[in-house]
C-alpha cells in the first residue's frame, strides 16, 4: 500500500493462536475458554476472509480486536 489506508477491516477474535505445527488446524493450538470447543475453524475462517478483503483492496488495513 502507497499513502494513507482508506479502509480499516476489522476482524473479531475470540480466541488466540499460540502457534504451532498445524497452523491453528489443532484445537490444542489455542487459547480459548471452555465452551468454545469446536469453534476454532469457524475463526481462521474469519481470519482468512479479512485476509482475502484486504488482499482486494490496496487501500485496506487489517486490525484483528481483543
């Protein structure tokens, strides 16, 4: 990106990655409270749509929230 960003794309995280082999595909990858087993996918989809978002428009900035 040239100049100043236009648009900010903000994308909810509700759980953290803490790395590792598997790029987030294991559960046990992440911090997240109990009731939120299973919901891993539903986040790297997320993830990955404000990547896809930001990869279209040059003028864009992604901003992951706590």
């Amino acid at each position: 990106m040239t100049g100043a960003p236009t648009h900010l794309v903000i994308v909810c995280c509700h759980g953290i990655w803490l790395g590792g082999p598997t790029n987030g595909h294991d559960e046990t990858e992440w911090l997240i409270a109990s009731f939120q087993r299973g919901e891993t996918p539903t986040f790297m989809k997320h993830v990955r749509a404000g990547a896809d978002v930001v990869a279209a428009d040059k003028g864009a900035i992604l901003c992951f929230s706590g």
